[in-house]
C-alpha cells in the first residue's frame, strides 16, 4: 500500500479525524443559501474529466466577517485542470469551483468593519483569519484556521489554509466560478480596488500575479541569472516577467506546445529586448538537460569560460501529474504514486552546483524516483514555494505594479474574454491546449461585468 493509501486508511480509522466528517461546501446547503431562493449560474464538478454550467442557490453570509460578492469577473487557472483530471483528492460531486474572483459586494455580515455594500474588492484565493500566527506574519496559505481536512492533516503532517473553489482538502469553500460568491473572513481576504484600475488588470491579484510573484521572490534571481522554466502558462510566463525585471539574462522556456512557447518568446522579446530567450520543446527535445546544457556551454554569449554549463534557477509552473515515461504513467495508475518525479529530476540535473529550484506548479502527495543523491552531493537548493500567501502580496502588487500601469495583465496575458455560460468549454479547451483557441488565461464575464477594458480582448464564444 502506499504513503497517500495509508495517510487515508489512518485517517478513515481513527473516529475523531474521520473524513467522514469534513465539513460541507456550505455556499451550497440550505443552511448556507440565500432565504430568497434567489439562483445563480455557476461552475460545478460532476466526475473526473466532467464539469458543467448550472444553477446553484446564491449564497449568504453565514458567519460575522463573512462578505458576498456579486461576482465581476472570474477566470479559469492552469491548476483548474488538476480539478478537471480529479488529481485533487476530496471533490465531490456539486462542487463549486474557482479560485480566482473579485466583484462588487451585496452583502457584509455584521463583524466586517471596513467594507461596505458597493464596495468593488479582489478576493485571494487564500482562505485566512488574518489573526493567527501564520497570519499575522503574513504567511496566510498556512493559516491554521480555516482547513479541518484531516486527510490534508495526515499526508502533509499540517495543513494548509482553506482555498475558494479547491476541494474539501482544502475546506470545502464554494468557489467564484459563479455569479455570486461567499467569501470568508473578507476583510483579510480582499483588498479594494482603486478607481480607474480595470477588472481585467486588478482580477489576477486573486492568484496569478501573487503565485508567480512569491515562487520569484522566494527562489531568488540575482543579476545575470540564467533561468529555466517548465511551463509557460500564465506562471511561467509571468515567471518570466518577473525574472527579466530582477536582472535575469537568459531563459529558457521548457514546454511541448509550440504556441505557448512562441508566445512566450514573443512577450518577453518585446519588454526585455536584451533578455536572451531560448526554447525547448521536450516533444522534439528529448533529452532536455542535454539541450539545456548546450544552450548555456561555457564561454557561450559572454560567459566565463570557467563556469559549468546549467542553470542558476529553475522554477516548476506545470504539476506532477504529467508523466512522460511509462514507468511514471503505470506507477500513477496503480496508486504507487501522485506524482511523477520526471520535472524535478531535470531541474535537479540541469542546475549547476548549489542552484535554486522552485516548486509552484501543484504536486498534489507522493512522487518516486526523485534524484535525491544529486540534490545533495552537489547542495542543490530545492524550495517548495508552497500555495502563495496573498495576503503578503496583493495590496503591494496593486500598489507597485497594477494601480501604476507598470504591469497590464489586460495586454500581456489576457487572450480571451468569454461569458460564463461557456465556462465549461474554456475548461476543456485549456486542458487540450488546443491549437484553435489559444487559451493563455480568459476573463470570465457575469451578467454583473461592465464591457471590455481597452486594450482586453472582446467578447467570444468558443
């Protein structure tokens, strides 16, 4: 039996842990529903590889500090698609999904002091008190507060802060896929948005911009860097961003579809003209850390002759749940593992001595085969970024990069603005990488959304 197996069959066994007593999405019980009977159109998950557009009842403020949002614009996450796949474990049927919302408030409960009905505010997708330890140092995806998973509790040792829209490991909270949304604890959880910044810049404050932000921050680039990175969706490319800002002077760009490289080479090309971009597609480049050791060999573009051909840094932005061998695949099919060690292994491989590795792309439990031996003879740091703490990062982000125009997600990473009802489509569009849309990150419009943000992408169908 394996480790997640045996995390579960002690969790089940013990009756004061049982995760038969997990607690229930309450934005869709009765208890937790509007006395209006008012419905709403919202993103639910029916099955692995099944979600679905339907009618939910609106939610209520259910405690004090709770606020409900009218839901302006929502999005579909690249880390949606491990809910899509069912790699996250404690989904049930119904759910709500979403992580990543803000909107206009409609309701506040009566402990919510600084918020007001009308008020336009980003939700994080962090669920934090904003009064423990953990949160009083700003570190709010560890909140001890608001996640009673017990099986999060008996896999990870501790568990991590409720998350909007993520599973019951991760507390069960009803997601902003929707047209209405309860966030708790909403005065530590949203951040008001200034006049004049635009739903399509101020939305990705909820996770895109603070995830790839923190796994920067907390890697470490230093000047002249050479970095790689797995995974040029939306964190990757905004890992990309970041890194050419802090005095990165080569990327490489690691994935195996050539649309997103080539418009990762594209947008990088364009604001950091003197950044040098290299791509590897691992469909056609086999042995990737070959061909990373070739594109920065000694004395290459100015390089000391001297210094060993690698990485400085290497950020994860994709998952452990794409095995590429039949090895990793079998063993996933099995329930030997959660995730494959095959992306850890050629960051390890591909850094030189005591580079830095950063882990942001999900990794859901177990992962076998990982090259510890060469982690630790040549001192290769290795950093699980953990979920971002928003609570750390988006007031500053909005101050420094978003209410100042120096960052314009509108322009660099919005491709597609689509209505809800057709939620589901972008789901499975994303999930394929399909070629005919091009899905880089779509802002989702409810019926409550003003038009398109200059410079944002219309309204589309797919």
């Amino acid at each position: 039996m394996n480790a997640a197996a045996n995390a579960i069959e002690r969790t089940m066994d013990d009756p004061k842990t049982s995760i038969h007593n997990e607690i229930v999405n309450p934005s869709i019980q009765t208890e937790g529903a509007d006395p209006s009977g008012e419905e709403m159109i919202s993103l639910v998950w029916n099955g692995k590889m099944k979600v679905a557009v339907e009618n939910a009842r609106k939610p209520k403020v259910v405690d004090d500090k709770d606020i409900v949002l009218k839901v302006t614009g929502t999005t579909v996450c690249g880390s949606d698609m491990h809910l899509l796949a069912g790699a996250i474990i404690e989904l049930q049927k119904g759910d709500i999904l979403g992580h990543e919302c803000m909107g206009v408030i409609d309701q506040v409960g009566p402990g919510v002091k600084n918020f007001k009905v009308g008020d336009r505010v980003v939700a994080g997708f962090n669920v934090g008190c904003g009064e423990c330890y953990m949160c009083e140092k700003k570190l709010s995806s560890q909140c001890i507060n608001t996640n009673n998973s017990s099986l999060q509790n008996a896999m990870y040792g501790n568990r991590t802060c409720g998350m909007l829209g993520y599973s019951h490991f991760t507390g069960g909270f009803a997601g902003g896929q929707a047209e209405y949304v309860r966030i708790p604890y909403g005065e530590a959880n949203c951040i008001k948005v200034p006049e004049g910044v635009y739903d399509e810049d101020a939305l990705y404050l909820s996770d895109s911009l603070v995830t790839s932000f923190h796994q920067v921050e907390d890697t470490g680039i230093e000047e002249g860097d050479i970095v790689g990175i797995w995974g040029v969706g939306v964190i990757g490319l905004l890992a990309g961003v970041w890194s050419a800002m802090r005095g990165a002077k080569h990327i490489i760009a690691i994935d195996n579809v050539d649309w997103r490289l080539e418009n990762f080479r594209e947008k990088l090309s364009k604001d950091y003209p003197n950044v040098k971009i290299d791509l590897v597609n691992f469909n056609k480049d086999k042995k990737v850390v070959a061909r990373i050791q070739e594109l920065t060999a000694p004395g290459k573009d100015g390089r000391p002759a001297t210094r060993p051909p690698g990485l400085d840094v290497a950020f994860e932005c994709a998952a452990g749940e794409y095995a590429k061998s039949w090895l990793h695949k079998l063993e996933m099919l099995a329930g030997l593992e959660t995730d494959t060690s095959e992306l850890l292994n050629e960051m390890i491989e591909s850094c030189i001595g005591f580079g830095r590795i950063g882990i942001t792309g999900v990794y859901a439990g177990y992962a076998n085969h990982v090259n510890v031996g060469s982690l630790m003879e040549r001192g290769i740091r290795l950093i699980g970024n953990g979920q971002a703490p928003t609570h750390k990062y988006m007031q500053r982000l909005m101050d420094d990069y978003i209410s100042n125009g120096k960052v314009k997600p509108r322009e660099l990473f919005v491709t597609h603005r689509i209505a809800l009802d057709q939620i589901d489509k972008v789901y499975y569009s994303m999930r394929e990488h399909n070629e005919k849309d091009k899905i880089i990150k779509a802002f989702i419009a409810t019926k409550f959304s003003g038009p398109p943000a200059p410079g944002a992408p219309g309204l589309t169908t797919l």
